[in-house]
C-alpha cells in the first residue's frame, strides 16, 4: 500500500489550570489593577472575613464608590459652569434691554460706557472709532476712544468679530484713563452701517481669566450687534 497523507489535526488550544492561575495570580499580585475591565466579567465571591481571605466583593464596590464619586465631580463640574453660563446670559441680556432703552444718543453712549461695565461685572468699557480728525473733548468724557484709520480691521483681522484676552495691560488707545485697571479683556466689532466708520466696544476687568479664548463668544456678539444697531438707529443710518 501506498503512503497516504493524514489529515493535519489542529493543536488543541492549551487552557491554564486553576493551580496555573492561581499561582500567575500571586506572582501578579496587580494583575485586576492593570486590567481593570476583568472586574465587570468576573462573578465575585459571597462576602467573607477570616485570615487571608481575599474579598474581592469589597474590591469591585470600591471600584464601583470611585467611579460614583468621579461622575459626581463631573456633575458638580457641569451645573457650575450651566449656572455660570445662565448668569453670563442674564447678564447680557440685562445690558441689551438697557441699551435697546436709551431715550436719546448720549443717553446710549453713557450707558454703554458707564453702566454696561457694571452689568456685565467688570471694570471699564468704551466705545473706540476710527476718525482721522481729533476728538471733541466732550466725546472723550463720555468714554469715546478715538482709533486711527484701519485699526480696527488690523485687529480682528476679515473673519472675527470678538478678540479675547485673559492676562494683558490695558491699552490706553482703547480703555483710556481706565487702562491702568484692565488685565482682562474683550474686545467687540460694532458693525454700525457701511455708512460708518469702523468701531469696536472694549470691555475691561480687573481680574485676569475673566476673559479667555477657550470661552463662547455668543453672548458677546450679541451683545456687539446690539450696540451697533442701537447706534444706527439713533444717528438713522443704514445697515
């Protein structure tokens, strides 16, 4: 007879014995640690005390109270910041309906540039507008800034209409007498009218961080669009 080949048998699959795990196991003493999803997968033993006795019940609810207090943490992380970002917006919302409320243009501009800092809990704002003539003095008591042309598009550059910033010296351009308080600011585009000059509100605090480039700028946009409509419609100006 003639040599007939046989069929490959697959290897069996070698599985560890109990005394093989057990042993890797003490050798390992860190093993649940480093792997730490075995945890949801293992079925854990009644509780027991005695001598050596390994509660792992105990293990798994431990596990169980810091992941409980990791996701509370983050719960108290999430309702500060939804109760921040609710009082930011009572906030700007508060400055719009008083700036919406002006009975006359110096009205509007006294509100902006005096009351607006105190609604919007800082320390300065100003209105900044490009002019190549000199500013009444009149203007510069009531908190008007005077830019030189291009200055604000130099700025924002074509794209942005909010400039953050969270740790810098006030500008004397922009803030006026109040620049020396500023170490946190933010900085709006007044898109007025294509009949206007270019424009900005600054707004200023004492406090660094208060502004930061991680922050949403929708409020402040608003806010921006706000004043520039306000201004429009008391000088009657197109959009």
């Amino acid at each position: 007879m003639s040599d007939q080949a046989q069929p490959a048998v697959a290897p069996t699959e070698s599985v560890p014995t109990d005394d093989e795990v057990r042993a890797y196991l003490a050798a390992n003493p860190d093993f649940l640690l480093r792997h730490p999803e075995l945890l949801s997968v293992l079925t854990p033993p009644q509780l027991q005390r005695g001598n050596q006795v390994a509660d792992m019940q105990s293990f798994m609810l431990q596990r169980q109270r810091n992941e409980m207090e990791k996701l509370q943490a983050q719960h108290g992380e999430l309702i500060g910041i939804s109760r921040s970002n609710m009082a930011s917006q009572s906030r700007v919302h508060g400055a719009a309906l008083a700036v919406f409320g002006a009975r006359s243009f110096e009205q509007l501009i006294q509100t902006v540039t005096t009351d607006l800092a105190v609604m919007l809990d800082a320390d300065v704002a100003t209105i900044a507008v490009e002019s190549a003539e000199p500013m009444k003095r009149q203007l510069r008591n009531q908190g008007v800034q005077i830019l030189k042309p291009g200055m604000v598009d130099e700025l924002f550059g074509d794209d942005r209409d909010v400039l953050l910033f969270d740790d810098i010296e006030g500008d004397p351009m922009l803030f006026g007498d109040g620049a020396g308080l500023v170490r946190s600011a933010a900085l709006l585009r007044l898109r007025v009218s294509t009949k206007a000059p270019a424009g900005l509100l600054a707004i200023g605090t004492r406090t660094p961080g208060k502004f930061h480039v991680a922050q949403g700028t929708e409020l402040l946009s608003f806010l921006g669009r706000a004043v520039a409509i306000a201004i429009a419609q008391w000088l009657d100006l197109p959009a």
